[in-house]
C-alpha cells in the first residue's frame, strides 16, 4: 500500500492513536523511505495538534535515527505534550551517552558539519541528506528540541526539567566545534541572556553548523502549566543559574580538555618575547594562521562569555 496513503487515510477517528502510530513505525521502518513521507507526516502533525500530543513523544526515538527527520521532530518540540516529549528526548540523549574509548576517537575524527563564511560565528540549519545523521548530528538536533521545550514548560519548579535535562546533555556531549556551538545556543537560551559576538577576525573560517540557535518559535501554550508564587520563583531562578553555571563549568572542561588551546604559550610569548627563538614560527603566530585553531579560539571565547 501506498505509505502517504496509508498514513493520510488510517488518521485518528479512522484508527485509534496506538494502531495510527503502529502503521507510522511500520512505513518509517521501510529503507528507503518514500521522499514525500516526511514532508507529509510534518504536515500532518502540524495540521493536527491532538494527533502531535497523543503519539509525539513515541515518535522521537522512531524519528531521531531516519535522514531528514530534524522538521517532524521540531515539530513535536513545538506542539506536543512539552512534559512528556522532553522524557523521551532525556532518555534519547542517554542513549547517545559516550564512552571514554568513543569519546577519544569522536574527537580525533574532522568536524564534518562545517560551512565557510566571513563571520566569525554563523550557526544554521543542518543540510538535509539522505544518509542517517550522525551521533553528532543527532545531538545537535535534540538540543534544538529541548531548547523549544524547555521555553514551553510553565510549572513552579522548572529547576527539576533543568537538572535531569543538563545531565542527559553532559552524558552524551563530545567537545567538537559543532556539539560545542549547540551547546552554547542551548546556555543562552536557558538563561535568557543576550550576548553579542567576539569581535570579528581578519580571515575568514570555516563553522560548524548547530541548528539550535536559529530557533525563534517556541509553539502552543504548555498544557499542564500551572501558577507559579514569586517567591517560590525567585528562588527556582536562582538554582536554575547555578545549575547552568555548574554545567557551563563542566563544558568548558571538557572542552578546554579536548582542545588544547596553548593559553599558557602563547602568554609567555607575548609577556617574555625575548625567549622567541629568531627564524621559528611561534605558537601565537600558528593560532593566527591556522583556521581550524582560530575557530577553536572563537568556539572557547563564546563558552567563556555564556
């Protein structure tokens, strides 16, 4: 049967959610997908907001693995059930929790999500493809979709979504440029603070892309949200920065780890130039005229300022 048919004709009434959401995960299981598959399910859940709660948080796990998914996915960020989705993105996350040997051999391999631009610091969308996405990939999208989420949850204790949030992200996190700079877009839209950029370099470099910082939208009210006392607010806005400032610390060494970044070399030359030895290039001269070492110089300077 045809699965745009299948998936447009079975929709609830037709079918109960459950039997709708069997048929999905059998035509989204067939390899090749039909090109308009996704495009369709997309239209679908946006067209039908009760249909994206009732199976939305099922579809993550089923969504996250298929080429091209990152729309459906942000989709269900924007209108389904925030509190149920953001379970299934946690336990997503902990999926892609690293080991120390994957964790070594990720960060040795090149950053392929690159673009080349004259900013400093551009971020967009991931490039559809029909190859699956990457562990890297994978990542940078479910911090798009708990950026949207997390803007979505009203409750009197956000500090308890935040918590269990920042130690799914920490478990999976690899410190390369493009993981680095979702990282980054997912802090200031946590905290709500506005900065701007480094200033700008001579050359320009090439930059990961991380899809999180262009969202905008943050979708339909929470459904389950609930009134929230100031006091008790004031209070849960100062865990929540801690969490933040405690997680921004762990980030930043990891990154820093992963990367090193010669701070204390290229100090000495510039506070003790007499030690330069003539005729050899110094290491502040290397980071000047290396792109890949400037952008891990920019990538540093924007986890420094969050």
């Amino acid at each position: 049967m045809d699965p745009i048919k299948a998936i447009t004709e079975s929709l609830p009434p037709v079918t109960d959610y459950l039997t709708y959401l069997t048929i999905l995960e059998s035509h989204l299981s067939v390899s090749p997908l039909h090109p308009d598959l996704l495009p369709t399910l997309n239209r679908l859940l946006q067209a039908n907001e009760n249909l994206t709660i009732n199976i939305g948080w099922d579809l993550v796990a089923i969504l996250l693995p298929l080429p091209s998914a990152e729309s459906c996915l942000l989709t269900i960020a924007r209108t389904g059930n925030p509190r149920e989705v953001i379970l299934k993105v946690v336990e997503a996350f902990r999926a892609l929790a690293v080991t120390d040997d994957e964790l070594s051999r990720s960060n040795s391999e090149p950053d392929t999500n690159l673009i080349t631009t004259t900013e400093n610091l551009t971020v967009t969308d991931i490039p559809t493809t029909s190859q699956p996405p990457t562990r890297i990939e994978k990542y940078i999208t479910l911090l798009s979709v708990l950026t949207i989420l997390h803007s979505r949850i009203k409750t009197s204790y956000p500090s308890r979504f935040l918590s269990t949030s920042l130690v799914a992200i920490l478990s999976a996190y690899v410190p390369n440029l493009s993981s680095t700079l979702a990282v980054i877009s997912f802090l200031k839209s946590a905290s709500g603070k506005k900065r701007p950029l480094l200033p700008p370099r001579v050359s320009s470099g090439a930059v990961p892309l991380a899809a999180a910082s262009r969202i905008t939208d943050v979708g339909s009210i929470d459904p389950e949200a609930d009134a929230t006392d100031k006091e008790v607010a004031e209070v849960e806005a100062r865990i929540q920065s801690r969490l933040l400032q405690a997680f921004l610390t762990h980030i930043v060494e990891d990154y820093i780890g992963a990367n090193d970044l010669e701070w204390a070399k290229r100090f000495e030359e510039k506070m003790m130039p007499e030690k330069i030895i003539p005729g050899r290039k110094t290491t502040s001269q290397t980071f000047i005229d290396d792109e890949e070492l400037q952008n891990r110089d920019l990538v540093a300077g924007q986890l420094l300022v969050c």
